[in-house]
C-alpha cells in the first residue's frame, strides 16, 4: 500500500498561536499561508472585521482554482489569522462579543 507523501522540499511556514499557555506550532506550506494573509490583509484593509465573518470574506477573494487547492478555508484563516496576530499584523481588539480584528498599522504584503 502506497500512502500520501509529504514534500519534504516545500518550504513552510511555523503558525504560532499568542493565547498563553498553548505553545503548539502548526506548520503550513508557504503558499498556503501567503495566499490567506494576502487575503486577510485585502478584506481587514478597510477596518474593523469580526472573526466570525473573516472565513466568508476571505473566501470572496479567492480564485476558484486557489479554493480547491486550499482545502478548509475555515482552518486556514484561523491558523493564519493566529500567526499574524502572534507578529503583530493583526490586533484582536478587547471588549465582550465577538472577536474583533484590525490590522495593525501598515502590513505589507
């Protein structure tokens, strides 16, 4: 039996979380994650975004041929959205509610 191989050589990207106490890493191929960053950065250009509608918006911004590639659009921001909040892209504002998100200053992209 033949399983899935890994490509070794695709470089990846180490997707860090900033909630205390959770230390795990998820890593991701480069392509995935800058194609959602690019992404995430388009839709949270125009200001504040709740967490809850970032998927969906994300989504909108994507090619078909990148929607088949990506798998889980859901995962993806989620774990993107994490890492850039962990570099200091992406502020989580405080408050009760929903998860609010602004990018932080300028992000290039």
């Amino acid at each position: 039996m033949v399983g899935l191989r890994r490509d070794r050589a695709t470089p990846k990207v180490a997707c860090r979380t900033p909630t205390p106490g959770r230390n795990g890493v998820t890593n991701i191929p480069q392509w995935r994650f800058e194609i959602i960053r690019r992404a995430i950065i388009e839709v949270m250009a125009t200001g504040e975004v709740r967490f809850a509608e970032l998927p969906d918006l994300v989504r909108e911004r994507l090619t078909e041929d990148d929607k088949d590639r990506l798998g889980s659009i859901g995962w993806n921001v989620t774990t993107v959205k994490l890492e850039m909040e962990v570099r200091g892209e992406v502020i989580r504002l405080e408050g009760k509610g929903p998860q609010r998100l602004v990018l932080a200053g300028k992000v290039q992209l």
